[in-house]
C-alpha cells in the first residue's frame, strides 16, 4: 500500500491544506456500476458481504474506474445485526427486512454483545485485503444506533417511523435499553474495524431527519455523542451523516465529529453559517442531478464548490447514495471536475 500521508481526503477530514478536493461517493460500489453486476452473482448482499475476495474486488471498483480519493467498505450497516441472528436480512428492491421486529424489553436478549472477531470476521478479512491493495484511504461505517432501531422495530424501511417514534416516546425506559445495547454493538463494530485497518469512519444515521430537534436531542443525541466519545482516541477522522438533517444538524455536528455529512436541502454556505468553520463538511450534490444534462451537472457541481469558498475542510460527495441507474459515466466527468476546480495557496486559509 501507497503511503496515504499526502492524502487530500485525510487532510480534508482535519481541515488541513491540500492539493484538490478530494471527492467520493456514497454506494458508490454497487448496481450502478456494470463490472459489479457482472461479478456479483445471485444471492444475498449478505452472502456476498461474507465473501472476503468478492467484497474486495467490489469495494476497488469505483476506485479504479472513479479515480475517487476514498474507498468506502462494500458491506452494509445492519450486517452486525444480522450476524448476532437477530433475523435481519435484505430483500433486493426493499431494503433491510425483520421477520420478528423489536417489541419488548425481552427481544433485548436478542441482542448480545457483537464480537467482531467470530460475529464478522469476513468484514476484518475484507479490510486488511484491502488496505493491502488500495492507495487511497479505507472508510469503514456503521449504522447510528436511531437508523438501526428503526429497522428493527419497523421491520422494513418506512416513511413515518410511527411505531419507532411510538416506543420512543411511550417508554423512555425501553428506548434507553435498546439504544444503549446498540452503542456496544456499533462500538464494538467501529474499533474493529478501526484496527483492522480502515483509515476514517462514517456514522450513517440515515433517518434521523425525521425527528424533530427537541426529539432528536432526547432521545438520540446522547447516545451519538458515545460512539464519537468511544472512538476519540482511535486518531481516525469520523464522519457523521443523515438524509433531512437541516434543522437538526448542530445538534448532529454536536455530537463529535470532524466531518458532517451534508445532504442536497441544505446549501454548503448555509451548513457552513449554522456549524463554524472549525467542522469540516461533506456533500452535497442532489443524486437526481446525476440524470440531468451535462451542462446542468457541471453547473451545479460547480455552485457546491463555489459555495465552499475554499475552505480545506470540504470531501466533495453526493447529499446521499448513487442511485442504482446512474450512469458511470457521469461519475466520472464529475470527478474530473472536481479535480481540476482550482484550489490555491491564498484560498486554503
């Protein structure tokens, strides 16, 4: 592996001058791109998460066809849940699925502590082929412990979390206990991954728009403010990200970490006015952008790095994932752009 001391992302995560703005895409391994459906096989995301070799090969992709300055871990956020035999799986087109959701303080027992070294080898296995392959910095993540509880008591992906929001707010007491066991296991998680290898983390709390703030503050930023707490003294920059996050995203950025996550409806400046200079931000083309016309791209990647105003703590991304029909090509031109977007000595201030 290349040396990643002159890393634009690493020293973009700290706010430290570089060279370009470095760029990387959410999901950027997976269906978009033809070499993965061509590889991927039949089955499972699951299974083929468990495939050390494949998972690898998937995770080089984008990076080789990209030229993107991070990889990010082919795996998924509800894998540790899925190996503690909770009844987790994905069905393709729906997302992550349960089959006994979460209802009571006895479904806590299903919820053991995560050891990652018999739980998820294959995840430890993948990094440490990879950091063995790549030149460019590993990001490995997690799923918030909110996002997480949501699939489990939802059962499937939803719109209006009301049984979520429902136990949130009808026993505290219970919320408390499914949260704090979610903490050890996305903790245990993120350390695992840390000394495998990876060289930044991102904390996906994806759904987490959906509360309000005073909820949000109650009821999920405490438990938030742990795992940055827990993982402080790993030296790995964190990255925290949510879908919807406006309203609440000084609360999020309160939370600890160096990088937040900034989806589409909020302007980088507005980002920047509401967080200070000191946190370093990330995003934020809207993915649908992607199916405009050449023109309309380059424009508005061009009002997101002008919007940036040369500040070094900016990681150009997407405001979330690429979407499954997104043509590679069109990656490609952006990262180009990106790029070449002249960052000089008198900016980077």
């Amino acid at each position: 592996m290349n040396s990643l001391h002159d890393s634009p992302f690493l020293a973009a995560c700290r706010s430290e001058p570089h060279h370009h703005t470095p760029v990387w895409f959410m999901r950027q391994a997976g269906r978009s791109l033809p070499e993965y459906r061509k590889i991927r096989g039949e089955g499972s995301i699951l299974d083929a998460i468990k495939n050390a070799e494949l998972s690898t090969e998937i995770t080089l992709q984008p990076v080789h066809r990209y030229n993107t300055d991070a990889a990010i871990l082919y795996s998924d956020i509800v894998v540790p849940l899925h190996a503690l035999g909770f009844g987790v799986e994905i069905q393709p087109g729906i997302g992550p699925v349960v089959e006994n959701p979460f209802r009571s303080a006895e479904d806590l027992k299903r919820l053991r502590p995560l050891d990652p070294d018999s739980d998820t080898p294959y995840v430890l296995e993948t990094i440490r082929l990879l950091v063995g392959e790549l030149n460019v910095p590993l990001i490995g993540f997690a799923g918030a412990p909110f996002t997480l509880a949501s699939y489990l008591i939802e059962g499937a992906p939803s719109r209006t979390y009301t049984k979520t929001k429902a136990l949130m707010m009808n026993d505290p007491e219970l919320w408390d206990s499914l949260m704090s066991r979610l903490v050890e296991i996305v903790i245990s998680s993120l350390r695992s991954q840390i000394s495998a290898g990876v060289s930044a983390i991102q904390l996906f709390d994806s759904w987490a728009g959906a509360l309000s703030p005073s909820a949000y503050e109650r009821f999920v930023l405490p438990y938030s403010k742990e795992i940055f707490s827990a993982v402080q003294n790993e030296h790995v920059p964190t990255i925290h990200f949510g879908v919807g996050t406006g309203e609440i995203l000084h609360l999020m950025a309160s939370a600890g970490s160096s990088v937040m996550g900034v989806d589409w409806r909020t302007p980088l400046d507005a980002a920047r006015d509401r967080l200070g200079l000191e946190v370093a931000l990330q995003g934020n083309l809207d993915p649908a952008i992607c199916f405009a016309s050449e023109n309309v791209i380059a424009t508005e990647v061009r009002n997101i790095l002008d919007k940036n105003a040369g500040h070094p703590g900016h990681i150009f991304n997407l405001g979330h994932g690429v979407l499954p029909e997104t043509n590679p090509q069109v990656l490609e031109r952006i990262v180009e752009q990106v790029h070449s977007y002249p960052l000089n000595s008198a900016e980077m201030k």
